[in-house]
C-alpha cells in the first residue's frame, strides 16, 4: 500500500492483511491492550470480510526481516458514506513513534478511496493520548456511550468528514 518513516532509523510499510498475517495480529491484540481483545475469530473475519478493511503496519526487524507493529480496523456498510474506525493497535515497543497516526492517515484514506464521506470512532475516556491525537486530526466528539468497555469505562464517539466533505452527520450509525 505505502511505505512511511515514522522515525529517523525505521522504515514503515502499509498493507492490507493477509491470513498469513493472523498469527502476528492475535499477538498484536494481546501485547496492545489489557482487555476489549479482538478474538482470533474476528480478527480472521476482518481479514475476509468485503465490508472490512484491516491494514497492517510492518517494520523490519534486526535482521531485516518484516515485523508487524501495528494495525488498523475499518468497517463498512452498505448503503452508508461513512466508515467506522474499531481498532488501531500498535505494538507497546512502537509507541511515540508516530504509528498511529500514521495507520489513522492510512485508515482516513481507504474510507475515502472506498466512497465514505465520514470516519467515525470510539475511544476510551481515560485514553489522553488516543483522544490528543484524534481531536490534533480534526476529529470531533459528537456522543459518550456510558459502560461501553468491559471494565465499565465510557466511550467517547467522534467523527470527522474525510476530504473535507461538509459537516459531521449524527445519524446513528
């Protein structure tokens, strides 16, 4: 898809998700996050899945061979112009590095590509550096949706218009 350099010694390259790339995608959720995982199941389905897109991030390892690092889950659906971002994940030793807004660039830029008009969100409350960086992109809050993790804590909802489309649509999702 593309090649990025999200600091100065390493190379990142974007693509869509094979299945050989299932394997390092579980692990990804696991070292990522604490709980609210994607299960191999779903993961494998989002891999399939027409209405789906999942990018992955791969850098080179000392070795030189590919490492995923990061990933990106867009979904779609049919007969609607915007798109629904449910995952970015990047791996705990790649954080600060400026992968997921690049993988956020590269997610804004498929729901484009594919005729949405408007990307949409949720993140965790408590997630200061996720909510910086949506909201530095000109992301909007629009909704909180109280309980919506497993632990309990609110999600906060957020949309922007892609390609400077007009203004956030509030219609449900």
């Amino acid at each position: 898809m593309s090649t990025l350099a999200p600091s100065r010694t390493t190379t990142i390259h974007l693509r869509e998700a094979t299945r050989a790339d299932l394997d390092a995608l579980v692990a990804l959720e696991q070292a990522a996050f604490a709980s609210d995982r994607a299960e191999r199941r779903a993961i494998r389905h989002a891999i399939d899945s027409p209405s789906m897109t999942l990018l992955v991030a791969l850098a080179d390892d000392a070795s030189g061979a590919p490492v995923l690092v990061g990933a990106a889950t867009l979904e779609r659906r049919r007969g609607s112009r915007r798109a629904r971002l449910s995952s970015i994940a990047v791996a705990p030793s790649r954080i600060g590095l400026g992968l997921g807004g690049k993988l956020l660039d590269a997610a804004e830029a498929d729901a484009a590509e594919r005729g949405c008009s408007h990307l949409r969100l949720e993140v965790r409350a408590d997630n200061a550096a996720a909510i910086r960086l949506y909201e530095h992109r000109g992301y909007r809050r629009f909704a909180v949706k109280p309980g919506y993790y497993e632990d309990g804590m609110e999600a906060w909802r957020y949309e922007k218009a892609l390609q400077g489309q007009g203004a956030p649509d509030r219609s449900r999702s």
